[in-house]
C-alpha cells in the first residue's frame, strides 16, 4: 500500500456558480464540514483550486476514508465527493498513487484519466499528463478500456501549486447550497412523513432549521416528541436543524372543539399552530414558515383551506413538497433516513378532536368570525412560552443567551 496522505475533495456546483459571494458560500461549507466531520482523523480543510479539500491523518485506512465521504455527500453544498491521496508533483509518483487510487475505487469497466495543472510552472501540460499517466495505467489495467464519454470511473490528476492530488472513487453528493448561507426558517414537523422531507428541502437550498412540533400532550402521549427527536436526530447529522421547540397543544385543541363548529375545528387548529410557529419564528429571527402540505392530499390541503390558514400569519408560508405526490414524497423520505421513524404510529395533535366531515372549502369570513370567539392572541403568548426547547449541534447557527 502506498503511503501518501490520504484526502476527500468536496466538488460543489452552484456555488461554483456565485459571483463575488463565493468565498462566503466557500467558508460557510468549510466550517459545516469541519464542524461535521469532527470525530473522524482530520487534520486540516482547506480550499484548493475550486474544491474543499479534507486532509485526513497520516494511518488512516480505506474504511474511515469511505466513512468521511459518505458524510461529506450528505451535506447540503456538496455536489460530488472525490477519494484520494495528495502526493509529489513527480509524474511517475502520480500514475503509482493513481494506480493505488484505481484499486480501492471498487467495480469498474472503464476509466479515463482528467488531468489538470493550476499553475503553468509544472513543465507538463494537462494533455500530456492525461497521456502519460493514461499510459501507465493502461499497462497497469489491460483488461479495462479507456472511455472518453461516460467512463465508469475518472481518474483525477491535478497539480495545485506544489503538490499534486490524485483521486478515483466519486460519489454524487446531494448539491445545493450550505447551511447558513439562506438565513433561519422555521418548520412545522410532525412525526409524519412528509414534513421532515420539506424540512430537508429547505436546508438543502441553505437554510437554518428550527423545528416546531405540536403534540397532543396533555391529551396524547408524549410518544410523537420522541420520534420528532429521532427525526431531528437524522436531520442533524447533515448539520441543519438547530433545535426543535415542543408545544403540548392538546388542551387547546379541546378547547377549540368545545367553541367552534365541528367541521371547522382543524382549520382552527392550524391557524393557531401558525400564528404559534410564527411567534417563535420571530423569536429566533426566521423569516419564513415551512410545511409539509402537498395540494389535496388531506382536507386541510385545498386551496381554500390553504388561504385561510395563511391569513392567519404575515410570514411567508413555504410548500415545498406542494406539487410532489405521497409516492415521491415517501420516495425521498427513505433516502433521507426518515421514513422509518414516521411509518410508526403515535398520535399528536393530529389525530386529536378530529371532525367526521372537515370542511374542504372553508370561506375566510366565516373562520374568522367564529375564531373572534377565542382568546387567540393570548393563548398564543401563553403557548409559546410554554414551548419546550431542545438543540442539536448546527455549526451554522449562532446561538442567542438562553431566555430564563
Ligand atoms: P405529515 O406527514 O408531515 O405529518 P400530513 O400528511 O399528516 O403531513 P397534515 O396533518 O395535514 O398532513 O399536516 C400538514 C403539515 O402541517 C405537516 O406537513 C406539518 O408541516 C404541519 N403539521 C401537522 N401536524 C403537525 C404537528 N403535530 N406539529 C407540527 N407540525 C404539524
Ligand atoms: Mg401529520
């Protein structure tokens, strides 16, 4: 085995794509991956010619390397993670190291070689190093074919100021833009499918997480809190969520089935939820709501209805997953890692004081009218400093003092 100190490469896309701003979007992956990337061998990050370089401890081995990358693919900014070794810019060094790289890289049938040198004192040019490394491998690998368009595997050389990185194995990342770089939004997660899949759509465009769930608790179990958690548990790892509040909300909702009419109950319901979600956001600076509703999927899910409960908040209200069908939705759940967490059972304030027959074409007038009846703005204040907080680690997020 070779003994060259071992790298991951983070390539990105879109912010390869930012003008003047790059280097903020740069630092911010940085610090995520650093943060992220905490208790594994790392030396050191850096940014190299275009890409994020993880430089990992002298010993470490093959595992911990593919260890690293699989969590580097998962952060929200990295496009494509690379494998490989950082070397002397001596070309018969680069095709051995290239080689060493090539046998780690698993099944593959075809390669080709993309070489580049960012600074024309390397005497080779990017052509004729495609060659000669090229060349030694193809003695190396004879029974493999060299493959211009779509090789199973890309063989990358680059020469970056005195030193040269040699790498093989790809994965794709999951792209987008780091945590921290879109500002703080504030998500409304329940233990179900679909929210946490429009949590992770948010910080996968850069933004900040902070979870809001409303339980059914005192009326429920609290059983809906620990899955939220275990949730928020997963989400976590991509470094996205900086905490989650808990509402124990079931004894209003008793309150708002003793007072409004039954098929108006669970409009009532999610109006409160908002303004509550939307009182908190503005405790922790979020500018935006997030939820998991895809048009029709349940009552509350109509166009009407879906007016009505965004009156009852100036925030903008974000739907990512508003125009994505259950199938997509659980689709992207599993890859995520939380669909088996929500495919459990427990009862939140969901499946609490529900109506027979919902109403599906709610007129605003008349919601509000029969909500005057309720003391909402005070409930709201009460609620919402009854929240419970829990944090996660969110290199992104800077923590205000705690309020006593
Ligand atoms: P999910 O799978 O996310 O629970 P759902 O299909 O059950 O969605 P609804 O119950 O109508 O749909 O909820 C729609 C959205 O409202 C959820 O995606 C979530 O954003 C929010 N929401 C619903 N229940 C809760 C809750 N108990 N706590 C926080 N947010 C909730
Ligand atoms: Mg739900």
């Amino acid at each position: 085995m070779i003994d060259y100190q071992r790298i991951c490469l983070a390539h990105y896309h879109e912010i390869g794509l930012k003008g003047h701003n790059r280097s903020t979007f740069e630092m911010r992956l940085l610090k995520n991956l650093e943060a992220l990337l905490s208790d594994f061998p790392v030396v050191t990050v850096h940014r190299i010619a275009g890409r994020l370089c993880v430089f990992l401890r002298e010993g470490t081995d093959w595992e911990t390397a593919k260890a690293v990358a699989d969590v580097m693919g998962k952060v929200p900014g990295v496009a494509r993670v690379s494998c490989g070794f950082k070397c002397p810019r001596d070309l018969d060094v680069m095709a051995e190291v290239a080689r060493a790289a090539m046998l780690e890289a698993g099944d593959f049938e075809s390669f080709k070689v993309a070489a580049r040198r960012n600074h024309t004192d390397f005497p080779t040019n990017s052509m004729e190093m495609n060659q000669i490394v090229g060349a030694a491998l193809c003695q190396a690998f004879p029974e493999k074919s060299v493959r211009m368009k779509n090789p199973d595997l890309t063989v990358g050389v680059e020469v970056v100021q005195n030193a040269a990185y040699v790498y093989a194995r790809s994965l794709p990342g999951i792209g987008g833009l780091p945590v921290g770089s879109s500002g703080v939004v504030a998500c409304l997660l329940s233990s179900g499918i679909d929210s946490p899949v429009a949590t992770w759509k948010l910080a996968r465009r850069g933004a900040v997480c902070i979870g809001v769930h409303f339980s059914g608790r005192p009326q429920t179990s609290d059983a809906s809190e620990y899955l939220v958690d275990d949730i928020a548990r997963v989400l976590e790892r991509t470094g996205c969520i900086a905490r989650v509040y808990t509402v124990p909300f079931g004894d209003y909702q008793r309150e708002i089935a003793l007072t409004v009419p039954p098929e108006l109950r669970v409009i009532m319901y999610r109006r409160l939820m908002f303004k509550v979600a939307e009182e908190l956001a503005h405790r922790e600076g979020a500018g935006a709501l997030v939820t998991g509703e895809s048009l029709g999927q349940v009552a509350s899910q109509t166009l009407d209805n879906i007016r009505c409960t965004d009156a009852a908040v100036s925030l903008p209200v974000f739907r990512p997953l508003i125009g994505t069908d259950k199938l997509e939705i659980i689709a992207e759940a599993e890859r995520l890692g939380t669909f088996e967490i929500s495919a459990q059972d427990a009862p939140d304030c969901c499946t609490l004081f529900m109506p027979r027959s919902p109403e599906t074409h709610a007129k605003l007038a008349v919601v509000e009218e029969a909500e005057s009846a309720l003391p909402v703005d005070e409930w709201v204040a009460e609620i919402a400093a009854a929240a419970e907080v829990r944090d996660y680690a969110c290199p992104a997020f800077k923590r205000k003092k705690k309020r006593s």
